[in-house]
C-alpha cells in the first residue's frame, strides 16, 4: 500500500495532472449557477401564488377569539363595567386551549415498523417455514444457509459507526453464519467440512442455466448463489467508471503505470516470501491474488493450481484490513485529502471491491478510480496466469 501511495502519486506530480477536490468535487453538486435568491426575479404569476400562499398561511395561524363570559364571572357590580386590567388579562382557563393532533392508530404504528423491516421479516419466514423444514425433511441446505446469511448481515449492519472500526460487518457476519451454519450443522450429525461443503459446492446458477450438471449430482449452495451475485456486482461497477470517465483519461498513467507493476510484482513476491516463510506451495500460490476480489482471485489461483479456501479467506481479509485501516495509513503517509487519484488507486489495488465499496459513501469519484484499478489490477493477474510459461516459473519459486 506504500509503495502504491508514493508511486502513483510521484506520476501525478510529474505528468502535473494533479488537482484540487474543492474545485472537482463543486462538480458533483450540480452546474455552476447563482445561488443568491435576491438576483432571481420570479415570475409574476409565482410573484401571485406567493402572495396567495402567504395570505392562507396568515389566515390559518390566526388565534380563535376569546370564549364570550358569563354576566356571572364579571367582577363588580352588574351595572358596573369590567376593569380595564380584567379586560386585558382574561382568565386563562376560560382561553381557548391548543388543539394537539390525536396519536396515531396502533395499526399504523404496526404498519410503519413492518414496512421499515419488511425484508428481515420475510427472510425470517422463510428460514422458519422454508429453510429449516426443507433442511431437516428432505437435507438441502441452501435455503437454510441463504436466509442465515442474509439476516447476519442485516444484523451486523446495524452495529453502530464507532464500533465498526473494530467490528466490520463483513467479518462479523461471516462468524455469525459460520457458526449459526455448524449448530445447525451438528443437529444433522454433520461436521465443519461437510457443512462449509454443502454452503459452497462449486456449482454456480450460470453452469445450471448452461446446462452443467443440471440433472443429478449436487445442488449449489447458498455460497454459490451469492458468487453468482457477486459476478453481476463486479459489472455493476462500471456506473461510476463512467459517470467519472474524464478523470480517468486525465489520470491514465497513473492508474495504469502502477497496477502493472504491482500485479507482475505481487505475482513473483509474494508466492516466495510466503514459501520461505514456511507455508505449503499451495497456499503459497494463492497469495499471489490476495489483492484480488473474489471473482477474479479464484480463475488466477486456478491456472496457478493454487489453494481455492485459503484464496477466499485472504482476499476478503486484505478487502476488510484495507478498509479498516487504509484511510488512516494515507493520512499518516501525508496523502492530501484532495488527491482522490492516489487514494482511489491505492485502496482498490490493495482491497479490491470493499474498499471500493467503502469510497462510494464518502468519496464517489475516488471510488471510480478504486473500482478501474482493481478491475485492471486483477485483469492483469489473471492475463498473465494465463500464460503458461509464466505459471510455470511462479510455481518454480515454491518448488513445484
């Protein structure tokens, strides 16, 4: 991530393509145009309506007058009129008091919780009356673990800013269906391995559509059906390549220069410090997609014969530290705030879509250079996995 940050940033400033965010980002906003109201001259018939709305208005928050007293409260004599200071200062319980709106029916309170968690309570029920019947009747698990997924993260989604930092809801709800998957799981007589093997068996739903295995064998799993997603999602990111397609000519060289170098060099490093460092050639493999995101991690460990269950878990845990922590080492790195080109380029070189995923609350034109980079940074691995002399001189490094 260092050397990504210092080297992208280097080809900003000497190609001189560097700029401010306070004029870009004014960009996002919506077109230049006085904002002062008192350079506006409406129109004669809003200059009306105006003046009508404001006249209603008048009239509805008029007071009501005064309750008329009983002869019998005035003080003093009947013949005598009423004081001046009884006439300015009538009594408040005879005033007419303000009118508060009744509460709302206990079915529209019912109505307004269910709409607002209407897709926790359908995947509720379908884990009672779906998943859980259909995994003790007739042993398909999908259903089940689906519905356990999704209500993980719903759950971990709610947990609040401050602790997020500590607790990302990607890991959190990971643990939770891990778990929540293995008690069910051991209520069948079931182990860890065979459970995680019914969640994700390989099969996807476009080899069924194709017509792969469609008739016998075994049935995707819920793992499979959210990779099938997760391809779709990848695409999905393009939007904001497009929507920001200017800045990504401006910036080319340094989007492509970088992602080049660092692909080619995870590519001979990293399976060979990790070999050195003990871990089987496999695994060892397999770290040199570890900035990848999933959906193209797992082709370029294929053509290296890599590990497929250690790639799945570094590359979501490279997604999740990066987004963790990837804000606060550019700060300490000394990256402007402004410099949206090295940030977006670092973070989605080094943690792929959730970094991406991260930039597109809190810096949209960022994360259309994180979701290019990552996009080219894992095209480039999996080109040149492709190509079989370099595969054989990657797994010569860990002694294959």
């Amino acid at each position: 991530m260092i050397i990504t940050a210092y080297m992208t940033r280097a080809l900003q400033l000497l190609t001189k393509s560097t700029k401010k965010a306070e004029v870009e980002r004014a960009e996002e906003l919506g077109e230049d145009r006085d904002e002062i109201p008192i350079a506006e001259t409406p129109l004669e018939d809003e200059s009306r309506l105006t003046s009508a709305a404001g006249s209603t208005v008048a009239l509805l928050n008029l007071s009501a007058p005064p309750r008329a007293q009983e002869p019998v409260s005035i003080a003093g004599r009947q013949s005598d009129p009423p004081s001046r200071d009884e006439e300015q200062s009538p009594d408040p319980g005879l005033m007419m008091r303000r009118q508060v709106p009744p509460p709302p029916a206990r079915c529209r309170i019912w109505a307004a919780h269910i709409s607002n968690r209407i897709d926790i309570l359908t995947y509720a029920l379908i884990l009672l009356f779906v998943g859980i019947p259909v995994f003790f009747g007739a042993g398909y698990s999908m259903p089940l673990h689906l519905c356990v997924n999704v209500l993980a993260y719903f759950g971990a989604s709610a947990i609040p800013h401050s602790w997020r930092r500590f607790l990302h809801p990607v890991i959190v709800s990971a643990f939770a269906t891990a778990v929540t998957i293995y008690v069910f799981g051991l209520m069948r007589g079931q182990g860890l391995p065979e459970t995680l093997h019914e969640y994700r068996t390989g099969l996807k739903y476009l080899q069924l559509w194709e017509g792969a295995r469609a008739d016998g064998g075994e049935k995707p799993g819920a793992g499979d059906m959210l990779g099938t997603v997760l391809d779709a999602s990848i695409v999905a990111l393009a939007l904001p390549m497009f929507q920001y397609r200017r800045e990504l000519k401006e910036h080319f060289l340094a989007i492509v220069v970088p992602n080049v170098l660092l692909s080619v060099g995870t590519l001979f490093s990293q399976p060979y410090i990790c070999y050195v460092l003990g871990i089987s050639p496999q695994r060892s493999l397999a770290f040199a997609a570890r900035s990848l995101t999933l959906a193209l991690a797992i082709p370029a460990v294929e053509n290296l014969k890599g590990d497929h269950d250690t790639i799945a878990a570094v590359a979501i845990m490279s997604g999740v530290v990066g987004a963790l922590v990837g804000q606060k080492m550019l700060d300490w790195l000394k990256i402007p705030d402004d410099d949206y080109v090295t940030r977006g380029v670092t973070l989605g070189a080094n943690s792929s879509a959730v970094a991406t995923a991260l930039l597109l609350r809190t810096d949209p034109r960022a994360a259309a250079l994180s979701s290019l980079s990552m996009s080219l940074f894992g095209a480039i691995t999996v080109l040149f996995t492709s190509i079989p002399p370099m595969t054989a001189v990657i797994r010569s490094l860990v002694g294959l």
